[in-house]
C-alpha cells in the first residue's frame, strides 16, 4: 500500500475540524494566504474558533471572510490593521473578537517553537515594553531577556505550489512566509496546493516542508487572488 | 516645553536629502532592512561605490525595485505587502528563518521611522495607545538589528517634539536607537544626551535645542 | 538475582524474528527512525500492506537501503556513517529541522537497542560509564519519539538481566521506553510492570520472571 | 562596487583566525566536514582552539589532523567515540584534551539558537541524565524540561557545493548537516565550496545558506575524500 495523502474534496480534507479547534491560517498579506480551505471552513460553519496568523483577513474574502460569518472568537497575530480589513476592525471595535497582540518575530518563532519540541525560549524581543507584562525575565551575559511559549495549534491551513502525494512542499516566492513552520506547529496540517506532482519530480534538495509535516491535500489549480477578488468586489459566500 | 506655532517653524531638509545622507552613511556590503514608509527612499540614493543587500522580513534577502505594471507577481511582495522584485543572489526563506536573520544580529542597519525617541535611545513607533494594537514586525527589529537608525521629522504634525525626555507612548524597544536623522540635523544617542553630528544649515543649535526636550549638545 | 549460567539459557527468537515482529507493529504510513545495529534489520520485514518512512538523524527523510558498490556516494549516508540510498519523495534537511522532527514529536517510532531497561521505562544504552563519553542522538530520539520501542536480547553476555527495577548505568532517558521486544517476550512498560504482550513459545512465564530483575505479568 | 566574498588563497581566508579561538566545524563524519580549511589552519599553526562540531575527527586527516598536531585544547561535541578515531583517543586518555559531551540535537539546537538570537530555551532532551547536571529545570505543562544555553563561535568552517559571490550556498545530499545552523551562529564563517556559479545561476528558492550569513569563500573544487585518504594512510602535514 502507498501512501497518498492527497483528499478527493473540501468536505473530505476538512472532516476532522471541530468547533473551538485552534487553526494556524498561513500567508502574510493575500501571498500563500489558503483562501479556499478557508472558504470551506464558511461552507461547513465550524465555529469559535482561534485563528492564529500574522494578520486578521483582507475584505470579505478568505479570513476577512470568516471572521465576517462570526465563526471565529479571537485572533492572535502581529498586525490586525490593515489597510484592506474590514470585518476584524468591525467586530473588534464592538467588542466581539478577541485579540492577542505578538510581535512578527516571536510569533515566527513560537511557532517554530512548538513544532520542534522547545516549550518556551528567551528572546530580546518587546523586553520595557508593554507586550513583555507578566512575562518572566531573565538576565543572560548581563542583558535581559524575556520568556516566550511554544504557540501550538489542532491544525494549520497552509497554501503550497507543488507537492506529491507524501505532503512535500514548494512555495511560490514570499508566498512561503509563515506556512512551513506552521505546518510544523500543528497536530493536523490541511494543505491546498496548485500543482501535484509525482513525487520523483521533487528534487529531495529543493522540497521545503517535508511530508512528515503534512497530513492531507487538496488540489487547488486556480486560487482565487485576493486583490483581484477584493477589486471585484468579492464576498464569500 | 511648550508647542511651538508650526507656522513659525524654519523648513529642514526634505525627506529626499535626509535619505541621501542615510543612504551615505550605509557601508558597502551592508545587510539593510528598511521601514514601510518613508525609509524607503533611502534605497534611492546608494552610490555607485557600495552594493547594498536589502532584507525584507516576509522571507525575502537581496529584494529588488518595484517591478513593472507587467512583472507584477502577488506571490512577490515586501513587508508593506506591495509588490517588489528580487535581485540576482536574492533568496527565499521562511518567517523563522527570516527573523532569525534579524534577532541573531545578522542585519546591520535597520531604518525606521519613529513617533518618539527617548535620550536613552527608547523608541516608540508602533502605538497612539488608541484603535487596534498592531505591531508588526517593529519589535523585532529594533531588539535584533546590529544599528537602529531613525529616519523622522524633528517635530510633530502638531509641531510637538519627537526627540524627547522620555516617551509618553507605549514603547517599540528600550535604549535601541543609536542614530537619528530628522529634517533639522543628524544625531547619535549618548551617555550624555543627544549628540549633533550634522546640523541643517539654515538652523542653529540653540534652536534645535528650543525644539528638542532633552539635552543637545556638538 | 545471580546471575545466570549463559550455557543454561534458553535460546530465544532469533534477531530476524523479533526484527519480524516489531516490523508487523509499525502501521502503514509511519515516520520511523532505526536505531544504528539491529535495530536496522526492521526494514527488511516490512510487509507490502504498508509504507514506512525512515528517518535518519543526519538530514535525511525517505532514507532506503545500502546502494551497489557503483551507487554509493560519501555525502549520502546514515546516522552510522553508512552509505545508503534515497527513495522518490524523500528529502534532505539541515541538522536542526531534522531534530526538529524528532524533539517536536513527529517520529512516530523510534527503534533502539539497550544495556538496561527499568521497570518505569527508564533507558540506559550509550555509556558503560567507562571510555569516551559519546551519546550521538540517542537522548534527542528517546525524548522526542512518540513511540520508543527498544528491540535487545533479554540478557547481557554475562546472562544479567538487562530488564532491571532500577537502571545502574547512566540514563539515557527517565520514562521514556513504551515496548520492549526481546528475544524472550515483547513486554510493554505499565504501572504495575512489564507486561507480557507476547511470549516466546519455548519459555513459560515463570522462566521469564527468574530471567529479569522487575515484575512480569501477563 | 559589487560585493565579493572569494577569498584568493588558503592565507587570505584564514587571516583573521586567532589563537585561543571557538571555531565550529561542519560535517557529521565526513560528509560535509571542511578538510582543506583545517589543513590550512595546520599549515598556520593556529593554537589553543576550541572545536565545536558533531565529532572529532577521523585518521590523521581533516579534524583527526588538526587534534593530532596538539592545536586544540577543547572539543565540544555528540560524538568522539568515531570507529576510525586515532587522535582524540589518544589525546584524550593521556588527558591532554578537554571534552563537553552534548546530545546531537540539543548541539544542533543550540548553535541554531546563538544564530537566532535565542540565549536560551528548554527541552526534555537529557531531561533525568547525567548531562541534565547543574542545569535549570522548569515545568511547562507538566513536564519537566531543562534550560539550555546558545552556543556561539568566533569562526564556522563549512563545505558546500555551490556558492555565488554573495556566498549564497547550496549542499550535497546528506553532507548539509550542520554546516547551514554554523554559519549563522559564528561571527565570521568560512566556507570551502566546490563550484563558484554566478548570481543568477542559484534558483533563490534553492538557497539553503542565505549569503547574510557568510563572510568568506574560498574555491576547492577537488576536496580529499576523508575515506579514500584514510585507506590511503595519508597523513597531514
């Protein structure tokens, strides 16, 4: 028997999603954002859920989208401002979406963290200011450091360019960004991808999340490209 | 200190010089993460003498211009999530990897715009205290970049000191900031205060003490 | 507990059999890291109902067997300094993603041999406590794995037990064994001792206890 | 002015290497382990350095050399028990060398760490064991972990495959290892590579070592086989 970890459709791959899971959603801006996993998530109304990602959704379109449907309770991010948002900003200025502030950096690395069995690090980063409260320090060569958790999740949504049916993965340019350590980081990583090849087609130099990752796939050949759709004025669903 | 009446303020440098004199002072062969904004400009005015290599902390080294209307791919974007290009040499990597440049002290000049800086070098840049906290990548490169400059306006829009005693913002990073270029002058942070290292021309030092709370001195 | 007249013992399973069984009890589709020696034999009975992925320490994801003499390239080896091969959809990564992949718990099993297994699951098998302290990867695999599986003979040379109430030589890890296959039982680590899961067809559960320092039960 | 890391010669290379210095060796035995630029460091005589690399050393080649002409006074490693070790060994037993033994992941973790800017962080790795001794505890969840500190050299010794003169660099097939996580935890890394291609000539998704972490490089484009010269009974110098 050999292993496919390729699903037949959306209803498959997102079977086990529960409501109240903890979803890692990959992409920085639209670039490697998992639009159409996201939108399956709207199709099957899993509920209150914690979205952990470096922004909060652009327009009505992919997580803007989600959060727009009320399926989601809180963010946790590095910036939930951005140009194109609309649906956080709303819920979040009437007070029905939480948020957990996290500088880039120690988001990156508290997701890697946890996919690599480190529980918490110390880092420079936030040290006097007031993302550090109630964070224990630690002085190391004379300079003071603060304690940073491992930021684990029930599954990652991520967005790939090509993979065989192990759950290899390429990206496309700074589409990479947060999706392979998230695939790290999560128990259950759901991953749509716009090429599957066969899996000698894959240099094994050149893959950069390997299938031990990588739990499921789907075939997504033509995502939609979140500018265009927000300029089309796009809502889903 | 009082405001000062912003109609009574002399004009500095535009923000074409003051980058020119940032772009000046980045030594061939420098790794260099430039702010959304305003520091961009800076990238404009390296002389032909150095090759500088941009870092941008969406997972890209040796990022390029602005590309053409027709080369334009949404998967190529900087950290202000416009799209760019990527030079030959440039790389891919992933967020980790990417901050890892940054917080292991691999970037050496980090320029960034500012709200407040504080005598002791404290930055604040990322927070009015009101609507949506967002941080971006702002703390990270102010703890982890080898040399943070600040490329600012001497006063505020209301014409209120930037360069001050200490910061009334939530703070970006504690004693990070180790050189200033505003309109009215370049300054290095010191033991003793703020140090002038270039003034504007058209100003003197005591009136860019009356616009600065904190000690200046040459 | 004396020890045991080594001409006296019971032959055992030979390491073909318990390389069989342990082969049979890894699912279809496993991440499995093959610890350097016997535990290596494992591949070679894996039955064609399944796939297994192979994990060496060394950077190595999708690792198959030993090349032909005209194949074998030196930067392509095994955490054993082995020449071997790669299979399609296999990959190469540095030395802190590939431990990333052990210490974050992404390797399902973990095959490993032992001098002494306590009774708690404590595992003692890189130092005699004499020589050149040396411990490779084996305390990385044994806390990281979500599966240790230990496969050794049931006794030392010597005819000691090497299944103990308390380990005597330095640990490897505290807790950390779930299943030992021996030539004589293949046991799981419980509360209330080692639990015999299969028992070899020549031995009775009696003889097994006389041959191991900790409490068997079926 | 365009940037060039290629050095011209073994001496130029090797200029700033001083005596007393921590210098990180790449390479998990052979594969991948820097040969000629250690040769180069006998050639200079360099003394009283400390070596932090997976093993230490093989034959009287490479590392095996280095530690047999008496120039290291400390080896950091997993591993110094190596089948076809002659020096350490031997140097070891008279107790003319000193020796840190560290697990394999927690070394790799460690050096990944002082590149990350982590002074710090916590594994289970060890967790119970001799070589948890003198070490920090602290619980996350339950579990017991230990507080493991950043390892930093003055210099990484690296061979790779390809490089450009922005010293991006590629590896071949298992001989990565440690060499990627040395470069960017030492402050100067200096790397042996067999093909020098133009910039354009590396796919910037195929870098592995970004060129930020690389100060010098130095073409080699017929390295020593350590298993063939060990056969050989070659000795160095």
């Amino acid at each position: 028997m050999q292993i496919n970890k390729i699903k037949k459709d959306m209803t498959e791959i997102l079977s086990d999603v529960f409501d109240g899971a903890t979803i890692m959603v990959g992409g920085f801006g639209e670039a490697g954002s998992p639009i159409e996993l996201l939108h399956g998530l709207i199709d099957k109304g899993t509920k209150d859920l914690t979205i952990i990602a470096n922004n909060s959704g652009n327009g009505k379109v992919g997580l803007g989208a989600l959060i727009g449907q009320r399926q989601v309770k809180k963010v946790i991010c590095s910036f939930a401002r951005s140009a194109k948002g609309v649906t956080f900003p709303e819920l979040y200025n009437k007070g029905e979406i939480e948020l957990e502030v996290v500088p880039q950096g120690t988001l990156a690395e508290r997701i890697r963290a946890a996919g690599s069995g480190i529980p918490g690090f110390y880092t420079a980063t936030g040290v006097g200011t007031p993302l550090a409260k109630g964070k224990e320090e630690k002085i190391f060569n004379g300079k003071k450091y603060i304690l940073e958790q491992a930021l684990k999740a029930d599954f990652a949504f991520v967005k790939a360019e090509t993979a065989d049916r192990y759950g290899n993965l390429t990206y496309n340019k700074t589409a990479r960004n947060f999706n392979p350590i998230m695939c790290m980081a999560a128990d259950i990583s759901l991953v749509q991808v716009k090429n599957i090849l066969e899996p000698s087609e894959i240099n094994p130099e050149h893959v950069i999340t390997p299938g031990i990752f990588v739990q499921s796939l789907i075939n997504i050949e033509n995502p939609i490209i979140e500018t265009n759709a927000i300029e089309e004025g796009m809502t889903y669903p | 200190m009082t405001n000062i009446n912003t109609k009574d303020l002399i004009k500095g440098w535009d923000r074409n010089t003051i980058a020119s004199k940032i772009a000046n002072d980045l030594p061939h062969s420098s790794y260099v993460n430039l702010g959304i904004g305003m520091p961009e400009l800076v990238s404009q005015y390296i002389k032909e003498d150095r090759e500088i290599i941009y870092h941008s902390e969406n997972g890209l080294l040796g990022m390029g211009p602005s590309p053409n209307e027709n080369e334009i791919d949404l998967d190529l974007i900087n950290a202000g999530k416009k799209p760019v290009s990527i030079l030959p040499g440039g790389s891919f990597c992933h967020h980790a990897d990417s901050f890892s440049m940054i917080r292991g002290g691999h970037i050496d000049y980090c320029i960034l715009g500012a709200m407040e800086i504080s005598v002791t070098g404290d930055l604040a840049n990322w927070s009015t205290g009101k609507g949506i906290p967002a941080v971006g990548g702002a703390m990270d490169l102010v703890a982890g970049a080898k040399n943070v400059f600040v490329m600012t306006q001497h006063l505020t829009r209301e014409g209120k000191p930037k360069l001050v005693q200490k910061c009334t913002l939530p703070l970006t990073g504690a004693g990070v900031v180790s050189r200033i270029y505003s309109d009215y002058a370049v300054l290095d942070i010191t033991d003793d205060g703020f140090k002038v290292i270039q003034l504007n021309e058209d100003i003197t030092i005591e009136y860019l003490q009356s616009v600065t709370d904190g000690n200046i001195y040459q």
